[in-house]
C-alpha cells in the first residue's frame, strides 16, 4: 500500500496539483480502505475537510496506479 505522501507526490507529478492528507483519508474511508486514527484528529466521528469532488478521481487514480483498489 502506498504512503501518503507517495499518492501526493504521483498526483502532483502528474496534474500538478496538490491535495491533502485528509482528502486521501476521505476516499480511503468511501472506498472502503483501511484508515488508522490519527493521532492530531480532535474529533474522531467527523471530518473537518471533506475531499471536493473535482480533486476525487485524480486521487481515486492515484490508488489504481499504486494497486490499492
């Protein structure tokens, strides 16, 4: 499975653009991947940044590059 910073490294590589951890977080969790609590999350039931839905399919393609779905 890839990092993190591996999936933001590809997508910025590749569109040039920047997303953050928590929107990789969000799709993980959609699509059913494994999460690990963060140890910085102030409340564990919400998310305070959701991922846009324009930034969903670079990321969603940054997990098929990696095999991760």
């Amino acid at each position: 499975m890839a990092t993190y910073k591996q999936i933001m490294g590809w997508v910025k590589k590749n569109y040039g653009i920047s997303v953050k951890t928590c929107w990789i977080a969000n799709i993980k969790e959609d699509v059913g991947l494994k999460l690990r609590k963060a140890p910085n999350r102030i409340d564990s039931n919400k998310r305070k940044y959701s991922c846009p839905p324009e930034k969903r399919d670079l990321i969603i393609e940054a997990f098929r590059h990696f095999r991760m779905i």
